[in-house]
C-alpha cells in the first residue's frame, strides 16, 4: 500500500498567491473607470445553419469599461468635459409663435438591407424648434378663383 503525500504550500505563500488572484488590476492612464459605464461594441459571433457559416453583428451593451475589455469588445471615452449649466436661450418674439412646419422626409432602415424614405410631413410646432429640425414654414397655396364675366 503506497501513501501518497500532497505538500502543502507554507501560510505566507499561500496568502501571497491568493493576493495575486484577488488583487485588481493596475488603472491605465487615459482610461475610464472600471466602474463607469460605457456603450460597449462586443463581437460578433459566428452563426451556423443550412450549411454555412455566417458572421453575426455585435451588440451595443452598457457594460463597465473593464467587463467590455475582459468580453473583447470596444468602447471609446469622451475626453471633452460635460457642458457648463449655461441659462436659458433668449427666445425671440418671432421665433416663438407657432407655424406649419414641413419636415424634411426621414430615412428608415428595416433588418440590414431594406431602406425606405418617408413623405415630407406637416406640423405644428414653433417657429424656433421647425428651423431646429431643418423644417421649413408652409404655406397651402390658395386654389385659383373663377372669374364670373
């Protein structure tokens, strides 16, 4: 009958390898965070079906930096500063009453391949908010008048 003996690693070692373990990894500079959430770019996956293989879009997923890094994926920080509380715009008089706005026509997407445009449509809004949305003021054209000889 043989005994086999595990040696057993001394305490002080044991407690410096498990500190390696548990130990965060040092912060880069120029990096956010790890607690701070970012929009995240995962990778995409191979998918497999009727006989061939095909590669499937990443997903966006609000992950901290360091969780988007250990998935593989791809983040950006922005290095501006958040804007200053700035007060209120002074609306102008003109650019406060409301209009008919015909709003440009929009491009929509369904799936990855079918794009359509929409119609140019008509609202209600402000003078001020229709130029925001690079909309233009209309005016019905009035049906010509019959002459009665």
């Amino acid at each position: 009958m043989s005994l086999i003996v595990r040696p057993r690693l001394p305490g002080v070692v044991a407690v410096f390898a498990l500190w390696l373990v548990l130990a965060p990894a040092p912060a880069r500079s120029g990096e956010a965070a790890s607690t701070a959430l970012v929009a995240c770019k995962l990778p995409g996956q191979i998918m497999t079906g009727g006989g061939h293989a095909r590669m499937a879009a990443g997903q966006i997923v609000q992950v901290s930096a360091a969780q988007c890094r250990q998935r593989g994926g791809e983040y950006t920080v922005d290095e501006t500063p958040p804007p200053a509380a700035s007060p209120a715009p002074v609306v102008d008089a003109a650019d406060a009453r409301i209009v008919s706005c015909l709003l440009p026509a929009q491009t929509r997407q369904l799936g990855e391949k079918a794009r359509y445009r929409t119609g140019r449509r008509i609202e209600r809004m402000r003078l001020a908010d229709c130029r925001a949305k690079g909309g233009s003021i209309y005016t019905p054209r009035k049906a010509p008048t019959r002459r009665k000889h």
